[in-house]
C-alpha cells in the first residue's frame, strides 16, 4: 500500500535531511509532497496519516511516506520528540518492469538485469547498521565535502537498501513465506485482499506479483487448498458435523463448501470421512 520501490538501475536521488527535536507540539504537516519522506524516531512518537492509514512512529521504528500521496497529522506529536527525516525522489520509469526476488534479499546475480526492491513503509525494529547509516547520512549531507553533490545519493541508497534488507529480516523471511503464515492464522475467515494489504502496508497487486512468483500458485488458491486440507483433518479425525466444519473454515453456506471439498479432492465431504477408515 503506497509502497516506494527502488531499482539498482536508478539511483534515488537526495533531496534533504536533518535532525529535529520539537521545541512545541506539532501537528505533521497536511500536503502532497513530490518527493518521497523517511522518518526515523529517536525519542517520542510521531503520529501521522497517509490517505486513511494512521501511523504512530516511536522510537526505532521507521516509516517512508510516498511521493504524490496525500500525509497529515490528525494527532499533535509532542514537544520533545526526536527524529531524523530524508526527502528523496525516485524515478518511477525504473521501477515499471519489476524483477522480483526469490527467498535471498540479494536474488540471482546478473549484471544485466534490471533488479528492484520494495522499501519497507513501516519497520518495526530498524538494525543498528541502518540507524548507524542514517546518523552518518546527516552528517555527511551538512559536511563541507566539495564532492558531496556527487556521493550523497550513493550515501542516501545504502540507508535505502539497509532498510529493505532489515524488512527482509525483521518480518522472518521471503514475503511469500510471511503471506503463508498470514493466511494460516486466517484460515478460519474467507480470502481478504484487503486484509492482506493493510496487514503488510504493501499493494495487494504487488504482493499477488510476489507470491506467484515464488509459489508458482495464487495467494486465493493455496488459502482455498490449506481450507481444504483442514477441512480433510477435521472429517478424519474428528465426529464434527460437516455443516460445522464448513462453519470453523469460514463458509456460510454448507452446499458451496460442498462444492468446493468436492472440487478439491473428487469425493463430498461424507464420502470421504467413510473411505478415510478404510486407512485405520
């Protein structure tokens, strides 16, 4: 959801930073910025809203607002917080054909190929390798360095890329493997590709890329086949009736769970627990 990518092909380019300590509380500011905003809370909480999600940013969480968005405040942040923000832009042409990555971070080495990463919008717990590089971002862009024009923008994509790699590792993996996770505590209620994108503040289009991509199987269809499997669990292993299970798994109408027992593994749902003690 309003996910900012970046490419190794197309540098982001450094608009602004600083260090701020709130002298008086504040409401965020309310506008549609044309560049892209990182915010890194040292000490306090910053709150803010991006179209209709509000975000509350306390200390070591980060949040990365999109260009052309609408932000605002709709909560005062108080006087004394602390925290460091980056503007930059992004060049959206580079990031049209994505190459999604498998399980590494890193993907497949080729040189030639045009290789993209989604910035995390909300990390909970940022490595201290990020934190340490957005410190140095800071000093460097305020440093007399004649050639800072020139190596700031390499400065401003190693935070970047730090910070997608700790998404990678804060959240326990591939987004593939996280999604399966997500959808098997889900397992109960019907497929939701509004849950799954606020739940990963992250494109529901993006993520189905994803998935597909390391799964080489719709997020619908494995959701549908863990229901089915669960299903087949509780007929074998329980004395639930079936317009019961159909009920645990998330299906109001018991001739379309039915349906579609029927679909997945040729047999109704009666069939199957009788054939299933054949086994015993």
């Amino acid at each position: 959801m309003n996910e900012v990518v970046i490419s190794n092909h197309c540098v982001p380019l450094f608009s602004g930073c600083g260090l701020l300590v709130a002298s008086e509380s504040f409401y965020h500011a309310d506008r549609t910025a044309d560049f892209n905003v990182l915010i890194f809370v040292i000490e306090g909480c910053i709150f803010v809203t991006e179209e209709d999600t509000d975000y509350e940013v306390r200390p070591g969480e980060l949040l990365i607002l999109k260009s052309g968005v609408h932000h605002f405040g709709r909560k005062k942040t108080q006087k004394g917080t602390k925290w460091i923000f980056v503007h930059f832009k992004t060049d959206e042409k580079c990031t049209d054909n994505l190459f999604y990555h498998d399980s590494s971070p890193l993907g497949s080495y080729d040189s030639c190929s045009s290789f993209t990463m989604a910035l995390p919008k909300y990390l909970h717990s940022v490595s201290k390798r990020t934190e340490n590089s957005l410190y140095q971002l800071v000093e460097y862009s305020f440093s007399d360095d004649r050639y800072k024009r020139w190596y700031v923008n390499e400065r401003l994509f190693s935070v970047l890329s730090s910070a997608a790699i700790d998404t990678d590792i804060d959240s326990g993996g591939a987004l593939s493997d996280r999604v399966c996770r997500f959808l098997a505590d889900n397992i109960s209620a019907p497929f939701s590709s509004c849950a799954v994108e606020k739940h990963f503040f992250l494109s529901y289009k993006y993520i189905a890329a994803v998935f597909k991509k390391e799964k080489g199987i719709t997020m619908q269809h494995y959701h549908n086949a863990m229901r089915m499997e669960e299903a087949c669990r509780l007929l074998c292993s329980t004395l639930m009736r079936v317009g019961d299970i159909a009920d645990k798994l998330g299906f109001s109408d018991m001739l379309y769970f039915s349906r579609c027992f029927h679909r997945y593994t040729g047999k109704s749902p009666s069939r199957y627990r009788k054939e299933s003690a054949r086994f015993i």
